[in-house]
C-alpha cells in the first residue's frame, strides 16, 4: 500500500500546517492483512515474519487515564512491515523475547513518534536493550519541517489525513473492535510511511 508524495514544499517546511488544513486532507486508513497477536504460537509466526523486515512502523497504545495519579501500562504494540501489520495485546503475551529481539535489534529500523516514551513504558513490562528506533518527529524537525506529530506530518508529507476517533477508548479490552484493529494498525503503517517520505527527501 503507497502513498502520494507530497507535491511541494509548501505548508509544513514554510510555516506549521494548521489544524483546519489537515482536516481538508482525504482520510486514509491501512486497508491490508491486520494480525491480532495473542498465544504463543502467534508471536513465533509473526516475530518470523518481521525479523525479515529492514524498517518497521512502530507504536504503542494505552488504556487512557482519566483520574489524577491513574496510569496504565501499554496494552497493544503495533509493528507495520512492508505488506502486514502485527497488533500484540499485551494483556495475553507480555513481551516475550522474539520480541524483544526485534526491538533490541539494530538490523531493523523502528520508525515511530515519541519512541522514547513508548520504549521507557515497554521496558516497564519486560527488560530489553533497545536498538534502531528512529524518532520520525525529530527527523523532520531537522529537514525543516514545522509539524511533529504524527497527524500533521502525514497531511504534510503524505498528503492524507488520520483519524483519532478511537484514539482515547478502552484499549485494555479482552475484545478490541474492527475500528480499534484499523486505528491502530493506521498509525503504524503511517509511522513507516512517513520515514520512507522522510528518506526520500533526504
């Protein structure tokens, strides 16, 4: 699945893109194979699958908190390859060490948004030694651009839109729904779509 490049250097590289700017884009949503992780056997198939990779999509999601001093540990990890997108709910496997492994290799490029965070909050249910995660907000900080999230940099280089319409449900649910699985399998496969354009620029 492609996407656009971005026609020119025009809103995001001259000034930040603004919110109403963004929300004209065409909504985009990962339309591929979307594989739930859940037992054992799975994560072997899929840790198979992705140590293949050379650059992988990275993102985390978490249950919100909505009282002062509540917090949660990470529910899904969501790792995009190049024609898949693996969804680990974490609630079931943890973070085993084929996991692990991809995260601790520097092999594999893990594009993300914020990765420190998600690593700092990954590290807290197993211990690991993480290698080749690439922040994509500071890659674009340092190519001009003006906007870091995740949201504006995908209207600014890939000329499409993301929705956070599920951004803040119940990701700690045993049964996620079809929307869950298309949001969060989004975010990924943008994070890795959006080094590649980043790459491209270079």
């Amino acid at each position: 699945m492609t996407t656009n490049r971005h026609p020119g250097r025009g809103s995001g590289f001259d000034r930040r893109m603004t919110r109403e700017e963004i929300n004209a884009r065409p909504i985009r949503k990962w339309t591929g194979p979307v594989h739930l992780v859940r037992t054992p056997e799975q994560v072997e198939r899929a840790a198979q699958t992705l140590g293949r990779e050379q650059l992988l999509g990275f993102d985390t999601e978490t249950r919100p908190a909505f009282r002062k001093g509540q917090s949660y540990l990470p529910s899904l990890l969501q790792l995009a390859g190049e024609r898949q997108v693996y969804i680990f709910q974490l609630r079931h496997v943890g973070l085993p060490a084929p996991v692990r492994a991809i995260l601790a290799s520097p092999d594999i490029i893990k594009a993300g948004v914020s990765v420190d965070f998600d690593i700092r909050e990954l590290q807290k249910i197993a211990s690991f030694r993480p290698a080749g995660f690439v922040d994509i907000g500071r890659l674009a900080k340092k190519a001009g651009i003006r906007n870091h999230g995740l949201r504006g940099l995908a209207a600014v280089l890939l000329g499409l839109r993301i929705t956070k319409s599920a951004q803040t449900s119940n990701w700690a649910r045993d049964q996620l729904t079809p929307a869950q699985l298309t949001y969060a399998a989004t975010d990924a496969w943008v994070s890795r779509e959006i080094h590649l354009a980043l790459a491209r620029l270079a």
